[in-house]
C-alpha cells in the first residue's frame, strides 16, 4: 500500500534564544503562512479542516446521532417537547442550557479558548467543570 506524501513544515533559516519568547506568537504566524506557501502543506490544512467541519454539528443531529427522541430529553431536561425543539433551533444558548442539553444526551461539556500557539480549559462557576448534574440520565450516571 502507497502511503501519500506527507507535508513537512519547512524550515526557517533563523536562530533564536530565550529572549525571542517575546515574540514567538509573530514567529509562529509567520511560520504557518511560510508553510501554507508549500502546496501539500496547504492541502493538508485544509484536509484537516474539512475533517474538523464534519464534526460540526447542530444539537438535532447530535441528539438524533445518540438516539434520542426529543420526548426521550424533554421527560429528562423538564421540558415540553416544542421546548426541545425551540431550543435545537436556537442560535444563542446559555452555557447552563447547552450543558443541560449535553448531559442529557450522554455527554459533558468542555470550553477551550483556542489560541495560535495554545490552547486553554475555561471553567466556570458551576461547580466542578460543567458538572451539572441535571435530568434522570446524569442522576442515574452519578449512582453507577
């Protein structure tokens, strides 16, 4: 099996010490928009991207992709069915919302800022992360 070129980062013909840290997020842009000159590089970007897009998804289709109905979440969430469904239409949620929602589908919800050279977990004042705790589900996982 033929394995596609990979795309390497080229490299920079500059040398820096600890007292460049200063601007190193500079250093990396300049880096990837060398890089993105590079056709399989930028092809390869833009694979992942497309992968990234993928996983995008509205809150139906992630409820619909857990198998649930929104009968099943609105008997777990405390809502009418039309609330449900008013919600999954919703372009602005509040964070204590879509963690409901979220754990009422299974999961947890997790913030990262996202930065050129860094990522960061934002907690907010919930408690222990997104924790919540709400609806029959996230009880029933607590007492496993």
């Amino acid at each position: 099996m033929s394995h596609p070129e990979r795309a390497s980062i080229p490299a920079i013909d500059e040398d820096f010490s600890d007292e460049d840290f200063t601007t190193a997020t500079k250093r990396v842009r300049n880096g990837r928009e060398q890089a993105l000159q590079d056709p399989h590089f930028a092809a390869a970007v833009e694979s992942k991207r497309k992968a990234i897009d993928r996983r995008v998804s509205t809150l139906a289709a992630l409820r619909k992709a857990r198998g649930l109905t929104q009968a099943q979440l609105s008997d777990d969430l405390d809502m009418s069915q039309g609330e449900i469904s008013r919600l999954e239409r919703r372009e602005n949620l509040h964070l204590a919302t879509l963690a409901r929602f979220i754990e009422a589908t299974g999961g947890q919800l997790r913030i990262t800022a996202v930065y050129d050279d860094d990522e960061v977990d934002i907690g907010f004042g919930f408690g222990f992360g997104f924790g919540f705790g709400f609806g029959k589900r996230a009880a029933e996982a607590q007492a496993d």
